[in-house]
C-alpha cells in the first residue's frame, strides 16, 4: 500500500477528483448520474442530426444567419439534456420511493467512481501528450495504475503538428 505521505501534487489532484465523483455519485445516484451521460451523449448526437430542421424555427427569432445555426445546434443539445435530466428526476423519485433506493445511490457511487477515474485518465493523457519527461508524472504514486487506460486514449490524441 502507498504512504499517504508520498503522494506528490499529482497524485492528490487524482485523489481529490476520483473523491469528489464518487461522493457526487453516491448523493445523486445511478439514475441521476446515467441521465447525465445519455443526455449530453444523445444531444450531441440529436443535435448533430437534427439542429438543421431547427433552423427555420430560430430564424424567425434570431434574424443574424451567422448566429441561427448555433443557436439552433444548442437548443438541440441543450433541450435533450434537459427532458433527459428531467425524465431522470422523475425516475430517480419513484426509486427514491422504494427498498431500492439504496442500490440506486450505492451504483451512483460505483458510477460516480469511474466518471472520476476516467477524468483522471483524459487529464493525463492531455499532461503527457504536452509534457512527456515531466518529472511530477514519472514520481506519481497512481499514474502506473492509471496508465493502461491513459495509453488506450491517447491513441485519440492527433500526432502533434508544433
């Protein structure tokens, strides 16, 4: 097991970020949480498909056609996250309602965990991608841990053309 005190400036940003997900995951729940990723996941997607049909809508408001496609792009977006979220409130009510409620907010925080580890493994990515030799990645207690899935991600990261 690792000595607390050996953990450097990294290693304590990673531990503050996977603490605070899986404690926003234990208070917000499974539901709430995958509400959260289906709605931004979906509206990115509906948004891409559908923000054209919106345009004409918005273009008897906005009359700048600089301005119509992003607004018509960002309501999509925004309006699927929204009747997500509020589709996943209504769920995590009646569950809230149940015996069940418990396994709602303990899988919340199993969730909230990974969301947690998952940042940690896009931020190092991102830090080794601009900082390669960095010597607060090379003595980090938890980026060995980290690294299989930092090496998966990074194969996302484009070549560097600087």
């Amino acid at each position: 097991m690792t000595d607390i005190t050996n953990l450097n400036s990294l290693d304590i940003i990673f531990v503050v970020i996977v603490g605070f997900f899986l404690i926003r995951g234990l208070f917000r729940g499974l539901v709430t949480e995958l509400g959260a990723i289906i709605g931004v996941v979906g509206g990115f997607l509906l948004a891409n498909r559908y923000y054209t049909e919106a345009m004409p809508y918005v273009n008897k408001v906005i009359t700048d056609e600089s301005w119509v496609g992003i607004v018509s792009y960002a309501g999509v977006f925004l309006g699927v996250i929204l009747l997500t979220s509020l589709l996943a409130a209504v769920i995590h009510t009646i569950i809230g309602s149940t015996p069940a409620a418990w396994l709602d907010h303990l899988a919340g925080l199993l969730l909230g965990g990974l969301k947690g580890v998952l940042i940690c493994c896009v931020l190092l990515a991102c830090i080794t991608y601009f900082l390669p030799n960095a010597e607060f990645v090379t003595n980090s207690k938890s980026v060995p841990y980290l690294q299989q899935a930092t090496s998966y991600l990074q194969q996302y990261i484009p070549e560097r053309s600087f």
